[in-house]
C-alpha cells in the first residue's frame, strides 16, 4: 500500500463490504467508519472504481501475507505436505481470514460488471494459479498448467462452499482430506 492513510481506507472499505455489501461501500461511508474528515477517501481514492481497486488490491496483499508462511518447501511425503499446506491456507481463509474472504466475493461478484476490476481482480489471482502451478509441477505433475488450475478451484469451491453456499464448514482434517484425495488422484499415487 502507498501509505498508512491508504491501508486504513482499504481496511474499512474490507470492513463494510463484509457489513453492508456492495452499496454500502461510499466515499462518505469509508470516511465515517474510519474516523476521517469528509473527503479523505475521495482525496486517496476518486472514483468508486479507483475506491474498490484500492480495497482489492488491498485484499491480495493480505491474503498472499496469510498464505506466505504456509507455503514452505514440500517435505519427504509431497502428498502429505501439500494437502496440509493447502489445507491451512483454506481454513485461514475460513476462520482469521474470513470476513476478507467475503469482501473478496463480494468485489468477485462486482468484477464480473466492471472490465477494469476484472483485470486487477484476474492479476491478483494469477498469483495464486502461478504458485499452485510452480508446487504441482515440482511434485511431478504431468500437466501442472491443468492440475495448478483445478486445485486453485478445488480451494475456491470449498471456501464458496463453506462461505456463502449451502455446504457444511468443513473441518481442517475434511480439508486435508480432500485435499490428499485431489493431489493422490492428479500426481497418480495410491493413498491410503
């Protein structure tokens, strides 16, 4: 972020987004809920479309901090090592992370009206797709372009699932769990 001014605005607009949604993310609303003098989110941030690009962006800063530390070198059992670093990540996303995970959704969902949201929205998220892709491959992948893409979605189902859908929570172990089965069944191990 450009400054401690620019943080704050983005973390109230994550926090209204979660609140009130969509419509109720305004300049005005932003500078009330933070404490700001009127004008301050519109001096930071013009228009609505340069307000939610803030708050995006603002979004995948957080969310690649959270992922971060899960995302270490892969132990002897790369299985194993994977479903559980991807299982933390969900479940981060789930508990700690969740209201920034229903603020995602919420600009997800705006994205798909809005062209310029779209491509900062599709960038933010290559990153992930990327990572994924750089972690199947050194696995042993025999298509980690394909298998990056479908555990990203795997991820995003579950968390829209848990999140919005009309699914249960599930568990961490549900998660590695799955997880484990996806990765046996895409790097063509057996599994217990």
């Amino acid at each position: 972020m450009k400054s401690q001014r620019a943080e704050l605005v983005a973390d109230t607009a994550i926090a209204l987004l979660v609140d009130r949604g969509m419509r109720g993310l305004t300049h005005r609303a932003v500078d009330e809920a933070a404490g700001l003098p009127p004008g301050s989110t519109s001096n930071l941030a013009r228009t609505r479309s340069a307000l939610l690009e803030l708050t995006l962006a603002r979004l995948a800063q957080l969310e690649t901090a959270a992922f971060a530390p899960l995302l270490g070198p892969p132990g002897p059992d790369v299985i194993e090592a994977l479903a559980e670093m991807m299982a933390r990540a969900l479940w981060t996303q789930l508990t700690a992370g969740r209201k920034q995970t229903i603020a995602r959704y919420e600009l997800a969902f705006e994205a798909t009206r809005r062209p310029e949201l779209r491509t900062i929205y599709d960038r933010a998220g290559e990153r992930f797709r990327d990572i994924a892709v750089s972690i199947l491959s050194a696995a042993g992948s025999s298509d980690p372009v394909r298998h990056g893409r479908q555990l990203v979605a795997f991820g995003e189902g579950a968390m829209f699932d848990a999140v919005i859908g009309a699914g249960a929570e599930p568990t961490l172990d549900d998660l590695r769990l799955g997880i484990g089965e996806l990765l046996r069944g895409m790097l063509g191990r057996e599994g217990p």
